[in-house]
C-alpha cells in the first residue's frame, strides 16, 4: 500500500506532468486563461488519461505483446485515445450540458494532447500491473489538473498587470511558467517514483 | 510561380515560425532542448514527418472528406512517425535513445497536424510538400536554436556529443566555449526550458519590429 502512495505522490508532484516531464504544454498555455475553464479542461483531461491508460494496458498486454505487434503501439494507441474522447465527449454531454457547452471546442483537442499519449506510453515502457498503472495515470492526471488551476490563476493575476509590450501574451507566460517549475522542484526527494 | 515557392520558404523558416510565432509542438520544444545536438535530432525527425506526411495528404486529397479528415490526419501522421521510429532506432540507435519518448510522441505534436489541416488539405503537391519541409526545418531551426542557449548557459559547450549521436563526420562542431564548472544548472532543468523559449520569442518579436514588421502578439492560444 505505502509504495503505492509513494508512486502516486511521485506521479503527481514530483515528475510532474507539465512542469517536468513537458507533456500537454499547448492545452497549458492555451486554455488556462480562465480557471474554470482550465479546471473543467482538467477534469475532461482526467478522465481521459485514467480510461486511456487502462484501454491501452490491455491492449498492450493482451495483443502488443503477445503477437510482437510492438511496432504499431503508435498507430493503436493513439485510436484507442481518440475512442477514449469520442466517449467522454458523449458521457460529458449526457451528464453536464453545461460542463459539454464551456470546453466545447476543447474536447475533440484532448485526442492530440500528448500527455494523454505520453503517459500511456511511459506506462508501457515502466511494465507496472494493472492496478499501478491505473493509479499512475490518475496521479498524473491530477498533477496534471493541479498545474492547470495553479496556472490559471496565476495568468488571471497577470491580465490586470501592466507587462512590458514585447513580452505581452506567451511570453511573460512562459516566464511565469518557469518560475511554477522552480517551485515544483522542490518537491524532488520526497519520492524517486 | 516561384514567388509563391520563395513564401512558403520564407513563411516556413521565420515568418510563421512553427515555435516562434505559432506557438505550436511546445513539448519537444521544451523538453528536447536541453543540448543543441538533442534538439537539432528532434527538429529533423519532426521535420521528415512533416514533410512526407504533408506530401501524402496533398496526394489523397480529393478522397479524403471532410467528416472524416482528422482521424485520417492522424493516422497519417502517425503512420510516418512510425515508421521515422523504427528507421532512427536502426541506423541512428544512439540519438533514438537520448529522444526516446519524445519520437512516438511526434504524432500528438499540433505543429504536423495544424500545417495538414491549414495548408497540405487544399494545396498541390509540391507546394504542400515544400510547406511541410520548410515549417519542419523551422521547427529544427527554433529547437536549436533553443538547445544552443540553454547547452551554452548549462554546461559551457556547444553541441557537445555532436560525434556521438549523427557520426565521427560531426566531431568538428563539438565546442567548449565555457570551462565546465561555469553552468548554470538550472537552465538545463525543467525551469530553464520555459525561460529561454519565452525569451526567444521575444528576441524574435524584437527583430521583426527592427525590420519594420507587424508583430503576431498572440500565439494560437486556441490549439490544445
């Protein structure tokens, strides 16, 4: 039990998602303008990445691995991660319309976010038991959601600061992005997961 | 004719630079930056795929509608990345293994898929190609330009392992401009990557404005 927790919080805070292992940058610099949206992007990201990562276990288990397929993981996985959208896209509809009418565009798009496809492939590379792994996507995702909302108030904050015109948008995002990452660093030590 | 060619050239390498302006494949970006060489074998990879998988959308185009465009897209892309992988992982195993996640990862890259849908779906296929070969160098361009400031602030050498990783014909760009314990670490860590890409596009905000050009302020803040 305790090494699972241990990988979580490693999964989550320490490598985390976005800030150290650099995955899902665009739907960070592109949709944290506002918070609630960046915590529903966060929350449609969730799902996807846990359902993903299970549909992508077995795939990798039970037809990759025993037929010596590895050469289409690509190809298969990133199938398996748009059929994972079309269906959270469906669920989010079903169950919050209002939820489905904020990210609007922004849920097709999860399709080509890459942590979704990073993280299926990290587990595939670290050959965790299916319990582990559906626990690893989870943190990560998490981390994922909790950068996401941090950042997104942070860049609520920056709207009403007067920012030097060259360094106006991406940029000073960026900046700020960077300064995030230096205080997640001081999460390393607390697990090597 | 060749006018057209000398634009998409010119859009590709500096005007709409993939990284620079568009904002667009942030992730090897940032995390396949950390050497010049690291980022020079991530932006050529990335450019092959760009350039063969525009050539083929532009060959299929009449066939492909529109309901249907994007997985076809994908699968496309993810096709080419494919096969880039197993081609990297037998005749340039070493830089393979430095890029690793990063090569599969090609296919969720928006840059690929954002020139399919704005240019190689409607284009010819020579002018789509070019368009592919040319925002794919500039994507090489950006990340070495990137790995360059962040190697150089890091650990004092340039392209260091340049021998290593593309061939012995490569040893003459390895420099040392630094004594070695002159780095920073910091800008070879997660940290530094965000800070170097987001002073870059400034830099390249400042020479358009020198050159008397319009400056993009926003980036494609819609693509996820």
């Amino acid at each position: 039990m305790k090494e699972y927790a241990l990988m979580m919080i490693g999964a989550a805070l320490v490598n985390n998602v976005i800030l150290a292992r650099f995955l899902g940058l665009c739907s960070f610099m592109g949709v944290t303008t506002r918070i609630d949206t960046a915590a529903g992007m966060g929350l449609a990201t969730t799902f996807v990445i846990t359902v993903s990562s299970m549909a992508d276990w077995a795939v990798q288990t039970y037809l990759l691995a025993p037929y010596g397929l590895g050469f289409l993981r690509t190809v298969t996985f990133i199938l398996v991660i748009a059929s994972a959208v079309q269906f959270t896209e469906l669920t989010v509809r079903k169950v919050s319309p209002s939820l489905f009418q904020m990210l609007g565009i922004y849920l097709p798009l999860i399709t080509t976010n890459c942590a979704v496809l990073g993280v299926a492939l990290l587990l595939v590379e670290s050959h965790m038991n299916f319990l582990a792994s559906t626990l690893f996507a989870f943190a990560s995702s998490l981390g994922y959601s909790l950068v996401m909302v941090i950042f997104a108030g942070l860049r609520e904050r920056l709207a009403l600061a007067p920012v030097p015109r060259l360094f106006a948008g991406p940029p000073i995002g960026f900046i700020v992005a960077s300064l995030l990452a230096m205080a997640f660093m001081g999460f390393s030590g607390i697990s090597t997961g | 004719m060749a006018n057209a060619y000398t634009n998409i050239v010119r859009d590709g390498l500096w005007d709409n630079n993939g990284v620079f302006s568009m904002l667009l494949g942030m992730c090897p970006t940032m995390a396949m930056t950390t050497s010049a060489t690291n980022g020079f074998g991530m932006g050529l990879a990335t450019a092959a795929v760009m350039a063969a998988s525009s050539l083929l959308v532009a060959a299929f185009r009449n066939a492909i509608t529109q309901e249907v465009r994007i997985p076809v897209f994908i699968l496309i892309v993810a096709t080419m990345v494919t096969l880039v992988d197993l081609a990297m992982n037998a005749w340039m195993h070493e830089l393979y293994k430095v890029l690793g996640l990063f090569i599969p990862l090609i296919v969720s890259n928006c840059l690929p898929l954002a020139r399919l849908e704005a240019f190689a779906a409607k284009a010819p296929i020579v002018p789509a190609f070019l368009d592919g070969l040319c925002m794919g160098l500039g994507f090489t361009i950006a990340l070495t330009a990137i790995g360059a400031v962040r190697e150089i602030a890091g650990s004092g050498t340039l392209f260091a392992d340049a021998s290593l990783l593309f061939g012995p014909f490569f040893k003459f760009m390895e420099l040392r401009l630094l004594p070695a314990d002159m780095g920073v670490l910091m800008m070879i860590l997660p940290p530094g990557g965000f800070l170097v890409t987001g002073l870059l596009v400034v830099v390249k905000r400042l020479l358009d404005l020198r050159a008397g050009k319009e400056i993009q302020m926003s980036g494609a803040h819609a693509v996820a």
